[in-house]
C-alpha cells in the first residue's frame, strides 16, 4: 500500500510539472514577461540568447538538488528532481518541429487583455506549487535556496530574499522587454496571483471551523457531534466568573461545510453559549469525517 501511495505521488508530481511547463509555453513565453525567481532569469536569458528555459532550470537547479539530498532530505531532494527534470524536459519537447502548440497559444496581437496571461499562469502555477509542496517537493530556485538557508540559520527571514531576487527580476525585466514598463508589472501581477493561490492551497487543504460551547447539556451535544458530524469534542469544566456556577465547555474542530449543521446542533440548547472561529490549518488526525465507531482522539 505504501509503495503504491509513493508511486501516485510520483506520477502526481510528473503530471503537476508537465502541466506548468505547459503553462510556461502558452501563457508566459508568448506574452513577453519574466516570471518570478530563477526561472524569470530563465526566462529573461531565453529572451536574449535564445537558450531554451528548460537546460537553464536544469543547470541553475542540479547543483542545489544535490546540496539538499546531502545536507537536508534525501526524499525532498529526489521529488523536487523529478518534478524539475520533467518540468525541464516538457520546456525542451516543446520546442521540437515535430510539437506544434501555436493553435492553443494564448496572446493578443493588439495587446488588449495581456493581463490575462500572467493572471491566467500565476493562478495555475500557485496551484501547482500548493500541491507538490503538500507533496514535499517544491519547484527549485527560491525554494532549494531557502531549505538550505534554513538548515543552516533556521531563524533566518528567507521571505525577504525572495522578495528581492523576485523586485530585481521585475526591475531587469524592463531593459531586457525594449524598455517597456508592461513586463514589470506583469511580473508583479504573477508573482501575486502565484503566492496568493499557493498560500490558499496550503491553508484551504487544512481549513476548517473551531468552536467552544459553554452548557448544560455537554453530553447532549457532543454525542449529537459524534453522531451528525463524525467529530469528537474535548470537554473541560467551566465556573462562570460572575455566578460562580459550574458549567460544560465543549471544544471542537469541524469542516466548514458543517457550520449550519453545528449551529442547528446547538439550537436544542437554549441555554448554551458559543463562540466560533476560523483555524486556518490543523496539524494531527483530522479528518472530513470519521466512522462513529472508529476511535477519535480528542
């Protein structure tokens, strides 16, 4: 079971790196804009010199992959190259006479709605990079660059690193595109629109709603949770401040989409008092729903 799991993961990461090298060919490369971190440098040489993208990720990439499997994680370091030779060798196949893509290329000849390119490919490569750093693999550059930072400082800030390798490509990017001021904030564009989907992938993954009940009835209630909801709850005893009297107070993490099934739940219990917030991540044995009859750690 666990080496089929370890193959859909491989499997997983090749078809996630096919699928920004083709995002790369169709909406980046058309539109005349650097990318973010090494790959925008990439792209920028590629502009220039005509070297193709895919044996620069390779050369820029290779190096550090080799410095994390010895120094850092072996199994990080042999996910990211896979994800980078396939990344690389899609850029590389694409460029054969024998693969023809210019019917799916997307690109204005007037320049109306170039803003949708790198809209279009920050979304989609945020995406990617969400889901194979959920598979503990990331995209090289930037990110082997902060892994190996942070074995060695891990109190080290590498945010601000990015953020200035990423503001330089911006920068550059307006002497190598014919001193235009489009690439730079197309740049921009993309680098938010691929943090912003990236951190939502991380955080939606892991979502969900945490509430705390002050009642009378914990028994009641949690047992309605267990059985409606397929979570359990952790109770404490509680003594009000101003009357002093002894109460419940039920503490549980539910999926969002249980919301109005908790606040029907907590209607047959006038008397009862809750308060509800988001958890933007949980860490442990939580699941969408767990079987009544499996055990449940509280």
């Amino acid at each position: 079971m666990k080496v089929l799991k370890k193959l859909f993961e491989y499997v997983l990461i090749v078809v996630l790196a096919s699928a920004s090298a083709l995002s790369y060919e169709l909406l980046i490369f058309p539109n005349n804009f650097a990318p973010a971190g090494f790959n925008g440098i990439a792209t920028m040489i590629q502009h220039i010199f005509g070297i193709n993208v895919g044996y620069l990720s390779l050369l820029f990439n290779i190096p550090l992959i080799i410095a994390v499997f010895f120094l850092v994680n072996k199994e990080f370091a042999v996910k990211t190259l896979v994800y980078i030779v396939t990344f690389s060798g899609m850029l590389i196949a694409f460029k054969l006479p024998s693969v023809d893509l210019d019917r799916f290329i997307y690109q204005t000849d007037n320049g109306t709605s170039t803003i949708l390119g790198p809209l279009a490919a920050g979304i989609i490569g945020g995406g990617i990079l969400g889901a194979i750093l959920l598979l503990n693999c990331c995209s090289g550059g930037t990110d082997l660059v902060a892994v190996l930072v942070h074995k060695k400082n891990p109190s080290y800030n590498f945010v601000w690193v990015g953020f200035v390798l990423n503001s330089m490509v911006a920068v550059v990017s307006y002497f190598v595109y014919d001193y235009q001021l489009e690439p730079v904030i197309l740049c921009i564009l993309f680098s938010y629109f691929l943090s912003a989907m990236s951190d939502k992938m991380l955080k939606g993954s892991r979502e969900a709603i945490k509430f705390e009940v002050i009642t009378d009835s914990p028994d009641e209630i949690s047992k309605e949770i267990i059985e409606k909801l397929g979570h359990s709850a952790t109770m404490v005893k509680a003594e009000g401040c101003y009357s002093h009297d002894t109460k419940s107070m039920l503490w549980c993490v539910i999926n969002k989409d249980q919301l109005a099934d908790l606040k029907s739940i907590l209607a047959k219990y006038p008397g009862s008092f809750a308060s509800i917030s988001n958890v933007s991540s949980t860490i442990g044995r939580f699941k969408t729903k767990r079987k009544i009859n499996s055990p449940i750690a509280e």
